[in-house]
C-alpha cells in the first residue's frame, strides 16, 4: 500500500493524469462490500489534498456501514465519452483501490454519524486510446509491480 504522495513523487507524470481524469468531474463511482460479500456500487466525492485522497460518507448510509466493516474499495472517475470525431483526444478513465483509513474530520466541519477517510492505494489505472486511435494504452501502478504501459489492440 502506499499514500497518494508517494505515487506522486515516484510517478508523476502519471499520478497527474490519473488526478486529472478524477477532478473532470464531481460524482465518482465507490465500490464497497455488503456485508454477503456482494458488491455494491455508489455514487461519492473525492479529494486529492496533501498527499492523501479523502472522501466522507453520511452518517447511516450504507456505504458507510460498508467500509466500517470491510474497508477495501474501489472507486472509479468520472465517465466521459470519447470525442466521435477524434476518439485519440478521450482523456480516459482512471481507477484506484486500496483500503478506507477513518481518520478526523478537518475543521470544524464534524457531522455526528459522518465517517472521514483517507485510501491507502493498493493499484491504481489508467485507460485511454493510443495515437491513432486503433488500440488501447492502459497504464497501471501497484505495490508488486510498480509501474507498468501496455498497449492492447
């Protein structure tokens, strides 16, 4: 596992487009795991702030039950269509996944109930179409294999 700072300071060419594809837009998709195991997908915000990636969740919600009980997620960015007229400018789509760390809430912003968290990145992905726009670039980080660019037609 690391923190997003270390991506950062190792890759960053890399950790700055995967941010770029997570700050295109507001709503994230969260992975979390029901209690049966079964997968259950929301909608979250996140931030890239001070090295780490932070979201909260609402205090009852099921998501928040969710990783109190089972921190390991997945969260996935924004989806945007690729251009038809020029597929090869498609910015991507990136992934992450790792483990909720709860921690604080900052300020004075504290909602009873509310939970506050940081991942610890297990992997972390990348997806866009290559130039010409006929095979797909897929870049990837992850503790075992450090960082990896395969091309896939």
């Amino acid at each position: 596992m690391a923190r997003w700072q270390e991506i950062e300071d190792e890759f960053a060419e890399f950790a700055a487009k995967v941010r770029a594809r997570f700050d295109a837009g507001t709503n994230k998709t969260i992975a979390t795991l029901r209690r049966d195991g079964a997968p259950r997908i929301s909608a979250t915000e996140l931030k890239f702030e001070d090295g780490e990636v932070t979201f909260g969740m609402m205090g009852g919600s099921m998501k928040l039950l969710d990783v109190r009980r089972d921190p390991r997620i997945a969260v996935h960015s924004p989806t945007l269509e690729p251009p038809a007229d020029a597929p090869e400018q498609w910015p991507g789509d990136a992934k992450l996944a790792g483990r909720a760390v709860e921690m604080p809430t900052p300020g004075e912003d504290s909602v009873p109930g509310a939970g506050y968290f940081r991942i610890d990145v297990t992997e972390v992905s990348l997806t866009y179409l290559g130039v010409p726009a006929d095979h797909l670039v897929i870049e990837s980080w992850d503790a075992a294999h450090g960082f990896r660019r395969r091309a896939r037609k």
